[in-house]
C-alpha cells in the first residue's frame, strides 16, 4: 500500500525494514525498493519480487560520506572530492568493498554506494539506522518508477510504497567506477559527465576500453528499462504509420493526436521520460515510435534507456 511519507509512515517503514522486510521509497532519481543490505533474508526478497538475476548486485544507500567509507575496504581520493561536489545526489560510486562484508555489493569484490538527495529517502536511512541495499522498484528489465503508483502496478506485492511525490529527476544515477587510477562511467545517469569531469578531469567511457580487461557492469544488460509495447527509434516519425496501435513519443512539437511531447531540454525530458512510457503503455498502444534525441554528451543518458528499451 502507498503512504504518505510524515512521521507516521517513515517510522512504519522503518518498523518493516528492521524487521527483515523491504519497503519502497522515493528518491530524487526514480523509486527505490530498499531492504537492509546486511541482511540476506531482506536482499533475497528484493530480487524475489524484481525477478532480477542473482548476478546484477544492488546499489547501498547511505546517509552520509562516513557510512559509505564504512563499506569500502579503500575510499580514494577522488571518490572523496567527488562526495564533496555531489553528494546527497545522484551520482553511485562503485568503490572496492570492505572484506567483512560478504553478501553485498559484486563478484568483483566491489560494491556500489550512494548518498541519495531526496528527503524522503534520508529521513529514512536516519530512522531505520541501516545502510539500504536498493535498485530501482520495478520488475527486471521493466520501466522505472518515477511515482508511488509506478511502483505498486510493476510490483503489487510490496509491502509499503513511501510517497514522496514524482521524482525530480525522472532518470537513475550516474554509475561510476573509481577503482582504478582514472574513473569509468558504468552508467551514464541523472548526473552529466560534464559535471563529473570538472572535478575528476578525464573519465572513461564504456568503449574507451577496448582489450576488455576492464570490470565491465553487470546490470548493463541489453534490453532494459522497456515497456511492454515494442520501441522503435526512429530519426523522424512517419505520421502515415501512427493509428491507434501506435504511439508516438517525441521532444518537439508535433501535430500527431495523442503523441506524447516531452521537452527539447534534455534535463525536461528525463524527467518526464518514463512517466511518458508509462502512460503510452497504459494506452494499449502495441508500437511506440521514439524520435531519436540529438547525438550529444547532454542526451547521453536518454539515448542509453531509449536503446536498451528498443533492444
Ligand atoms: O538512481 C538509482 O541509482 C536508483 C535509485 C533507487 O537509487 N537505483 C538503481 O538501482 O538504479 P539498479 O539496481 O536498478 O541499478 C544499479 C546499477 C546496475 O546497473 C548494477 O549492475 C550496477 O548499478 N552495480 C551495482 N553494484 C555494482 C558494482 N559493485 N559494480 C558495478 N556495477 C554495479
Ligand atoms: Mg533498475
């Protein structure tokens, strides 16, 4: 069920996560399903309810710098400058993981942590004193939440849904690796790399790393983030194709009845992408025609859902 996330409702949630079971909440990028990430009962069921693999590891909210250093057998320099310049947000830093600590984060021996900005999701870290291991709270490979409701239609069974309203930035985290001696973008996210390179200097893109030694991401699967109509992107939408089993999404605007028309900011459209996919699905449209977004840095991450849901 959906409650609004006052002091009641935060206290309730925290009853149910110490207490081993999982409970969804808001944050800043798209809705969590949170679950104390030391325990391995509590992690079990997120994966039960997602159906999603045992191999793609969960993300650990922590409510500040000192609680992710806690989990990490080294915290780098860097990862320190860059907590300074973007935490609370939305940026996860995938660190090497502390050796006590054997049910969380990847085979690799890292584990990914993040200090989210929404004050639903800290008031909740604080009351329930746990760090939470927490992907997004939608079924494997299906849309992000960005609403309570999102939630509870991909995932009926939660137990609790903390209502902080639409999430603001509408798109997931930035996933970077700062293992090595220059920091990777596992996942470009809500947090632009020119943001990042202003503090770090260079990063690695994915196909910077072309011998494949690097870790790659186990979650960067390709097909991903889909609704269930089929997406197909497209450099410009051929209005003789759309009727009532096609939808179209696009950013500018356009004279198709019942298009979605999101914002030509790409800031905007993230926002509003997956609400977007939401509503198209909910229309029984069977075909989504996607106007392709500009080929720049701003749209990076866009670009990266809208190809993993056309997958
Ligand atoms: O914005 C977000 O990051 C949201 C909110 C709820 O915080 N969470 C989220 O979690 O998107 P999830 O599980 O849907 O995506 C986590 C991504 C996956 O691609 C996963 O493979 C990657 O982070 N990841 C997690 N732990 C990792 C690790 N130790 N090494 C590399 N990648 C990791
Ligand atoms: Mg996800």
């Amino acid at each position: 069920m959906i409650v609004p996330a006052d002091a009641g409702g935060i206290r309730r949630a925290a009853a149910l996560l110490r207490a081993g079971s999982v409970v969804a909440f808001a944050t800043e990028t798209v809705y969590g399903l949170g679950a104390d990430a030391f325990s391995e009962k509590a992690v079990a069921e997120v994966y039960r309810l997602k159906n999603r693999p045992s191999w793609n590891p969960l993300i650990v909210h922590v409510p500040d710098v000192a609680a992710a250093r806690g989990l990490a057998r080294e915290w780098p320099e860097v990862a320190d400058r860059l907590a300074a310049a973007f935490w609370p947000g939305p940026l996860t830093l995938v660190v090497e993981r502390a050796p006590h600590l054997t049910q969380v984060g990847a085979d690799t021996g890292t584990i990914a942590v993040r200090v989210p900005a929404h004050p639903v999701a800290l008031r909740l870290l604080e009351a329930c004193g746990l760090p939470l291991a927490a992907p997004s709270a939608n079924r494997s490979e299906g849309i992000s939440p960005t609403t309570a409701e999102h939630v509870l239609r991909s995932l009926p069974d939660v137990p609790l849904v903390l209502d902080g309203g639409p999430a603001s930035w509408g798109i997931e985290s930035t996933v970077l690796d700062v293992t090595g001696p220059v920091p990777r973008l596992l996942r470009p996210g809500a947090l632009g790399l020119r943001e990042i390179r202003e503090v770090t200097g260079k990063v690695l893109l994915p196909e910077d790393v072309a011998d494949g030694s690097a870790r790659p991401s186990p979650g960067m699967s390709k097909r991903h983030y889909a609704p269930r109509a089929t997406v197909v992107l497209t450099d410009e939408v051929d209005l003789a194709l759309v009727d009532g089993t096609v939808g179209v999404l696009t950013y500018e605007t356009a004279d198709v009845p019942g298009a979605e028309i999101l914002s030509a900011d790409p800031r905007e459209y993230a926002a509003d992408l997956y609400a977007a996919l939401h509503r198209l699905d909910d229309a029984g449209v069977a075909t989504i025609l996607v106007k392709s977004p500009p080929d720049t840095e701003e749209w990076l991450a866009i670009r990266d859902r809208l190809g993993r849901a056309a997958a």
